[in-house]
C-alpha cells in the first residue's frame, strides 16, 4: 500500500506537476516564435493561467527561457527538431508507446531529449531515477530500429539548473535488459 500523504505533500505534488505542464507546454510551443517575439508569447500564456500568481509566471517564463537559449542544447530548437513526437513499435514482443519531448534527426545521428523540472535536479547521473533512464532506454531502442547506422543520443534536460546529461549508451543498453526488452 502506499504510505498515506499529508494535504501540503499532495498540494505540494500538484504545483510541482502543474509548474512541468507549463514549462513543457512552453519548450513545446515557443521555439517555432522568432526569438524576438517568445518572451512576449510566454508572458501572454502564462497570464492567462489563472492560478498563477505573476512572480511565478516570471520564474516560469525564465526558466523556459534560459532553456532554450542554453548553447548546450541548442539543436533541441533548431530548424531540424520537431516537439512531442510520438513514437510506437514493439521491443521485446511487447508494444510500446510514448511521446518524445523533442526530437532532432541529422544525417549523422538522432537526439532524443526529455525536459524535467525536478527541482532540485539531481546533479550527478548517478541520481537520476531509473525511471527516467527506462523512459530514453525505450525511447532509444524504437528510434535505432527507425534510423539503423546511426548514432541516438538520450538527454535529460533539467529546466530548474539548467543543465544537461547524456545518458551513457551503456547505462540505456543495461536498463533495456533489465526490463527484459532486449
């Protein structure tokens, strides 16, 4: 059984879900804005959320922003990436299905990239939760068998820092074993 959560635990829950679905909703969206005109765009959007407040609309904004100006992850918004792509196939006998945050196909490799607004993020690739690794070992395996010969990297882009880790091949070959996929 689950271990019973206090009011301000499943409050506290709720926000943090709510602060992800805006912060993806505006990686999603704004990168086909010219650069010029984003911020504007995530002010509007955010002030028509009406349950947040306008400090936390700025936090939110900027942190959407920091994102994708972040030269590290630039090809994530260029004119090669495409937003929430959604991938099936089978891996293991057993079907599968999920929805990449963003996707970058070039001709000599494929970037897969899942945007978390853990905050605090961890810091060290060690700490990342297996559940993440599991979400890119799956969402890896699909693409290699899409695009054979090349190479697909899996990110985690943590919005809160910002900061980005590449999950090691082996690490994402491991946990496909592991979930008995392989």
């Amino acid at each position: 059984a689950a271990p019973a959560r206090s009011r301000e635990a499943l409050m506290s829950r709720e926000a943090a879900l709510r602060r992800g679905t805006l912060v993806h909703r505006m990686l999603q969206s704004l990168p086909d804005l010219p650069y010029d005109r984003r911020a504007e765009a995530a002010g509007r959007f955010l002030a028509a959320q009406s349950d947040i407040e306008d400090e936390a609309a700025a936090r939110l904004a900027e942190e959407a922003m920091r994102v994708m100006t972040d030269p590290r992850v630039a090809a994530l918004f260029g004119p090669d990436s495409r937003a929430e792509v959604p991938v099936a196939g089978r891996l293991g006998g057993k079907p599968i299905s999920g929805q990449i945050d963003r996707l970058v196909v070039t001709p000599d490799r494929v970037i897969i990239a899942d945007f978390k607004t853990n905050d605090p993020a961890p810091r060290r690739i060690d700490d990342v939760p297996e559940g993440y690794v599991a979400q890119l070992a799956i969402y890896r395996a699909l693409l290699a068998a899409i695009a054979p010969g090349r190479p697909v990297e899996a990110w985690l882009v943590w919005t809160a820092l910002p900061d980005v880790m590449a999950i090691p091949s082996e690490r994402l070959d491991a946990m496909i074993a592991q979930l008995g996929l392989g």
